[in-house]
C-alpha cells in the first residue's frame, strides 16, 4: 500500500539562494495563540547552506541567520 502511494509523491529540492517558508514549530508557540486563524507558515527565509541530510540553513530576509538547521519536509518554496 505504501509503495504505491510513494510512487507518486515528489521529494522538494531546495537550492541555495531559494526563498522559503518555514512551519512554525510547536516549541516556539506561547500559550497565548490566537487559535486556527494564526498563521501556520513564518518567513520568507533564504536557504543560505544545503547539507547532505536534507537539512537546510537559513538566512532571514536581513541577512542574520537563523539558530538552527531545518529539515527539508518543514520548508516549502516561497514565490512572491
């Protein structure tokens, strides 16, 4: 059953340079959400380093980089 679901998903590849949004992580929000109208994705981000593990590092629209790698199934590509 798996094998043929798979067959049909793509893997996302990201390079550098691309802009991206990133899932907001559950460790970041605050008990005080505004419920299922607050937003679900944050950035946009550039990919500034593309690791071999699917891990990216980001750089924030300013240029400062983010604290931590973030797996690729996190980030879809942002087109403005």
């Amino acid at each position: 059953m798996a094998g043929s679901f798979d067959k049909k998903v793509r893997q996302r590849a990201h390079k550098k340079g691309d802009l991206v949004l990133a899932v907001k992580r559950p460790m970041v929000f605050a008990h005080k959400s505004k419920g299922k109208f607050e937003p679900k994705w944050e950035g946009p981000f550039i990919i500034d380093k593309v690791f071999s593990n699917s891990a990216y590092a980001l750089l924030n629209m300013e240029g400062d980089t983010c604290v931590l790698p973030i797996n690729g199934k996190f980030l879809k590509r942002y087109y403005p």
